[in-house]
C-alpha cells in the first residue's frame, strides 16, 4: 500500500470515527432531560475546549474541526429546546 493510499485509509478511518461519535451526540443530546441546562453545559464545555486548543498551539485546521463539531452539537441543543418548549 502506498503513501497516499494509507493517508486516504487513515482519512476514512478518522471520518467514520467522527461519524460515529456524531451519532451518538445526537442520541445523548436528544435525551437530555433539561434542554436548557444542557445549552449551558455545551458553552462550559465550548469554552474551556477553546482554552485548551489555543494553549496547545494547534492548527487552525483543528481548530475549525473543533467549532464545525460545536455548531453541530449547539444545533442539536437548540433543536431538542424547541421541541421541549
């Protein structure tokens, strides 16, 4: 197996991993008994995986991969509110 096609394996790998942890924040998220709570542990845990990332010196790739998934995971918090309300 070649240079790029390990890279491409281990790109697919990480992928279906993201996947998979996405599926089940949605699973927890659409379970969370107090919507309202849950928003504001998301913004705790925005934070300080913010502070984290910067204190590490990462990429900015890493850094948009971590606030792609935080979008998400506030998108589904908003929508699970709403539902709620």
């Amino acid at each position: 197996m070649g240079p790029d096609q390990n890279t491409r394996n281990i790109i697919l790998y990480l992928t279906g991993q993201v996947h998979g942890l996405y599926v089940v924040m949605q699973a927890l998220i659409g379970s969370h008994p107090v919507p309202d709570a849950l928003r504001e542990e998301l913004s705790l845990v925005e934070r300080l995986g913010r502070e984290t990332l910067d204190s590490d010196g990462s990429s900015n790739q890493q850094v948009e991969g971590y606030q792609f998934v935080v979008n998400k995971a506030r998108a589904l918090a908003d929508a699970h509110a709403a539902r709620n309300q």
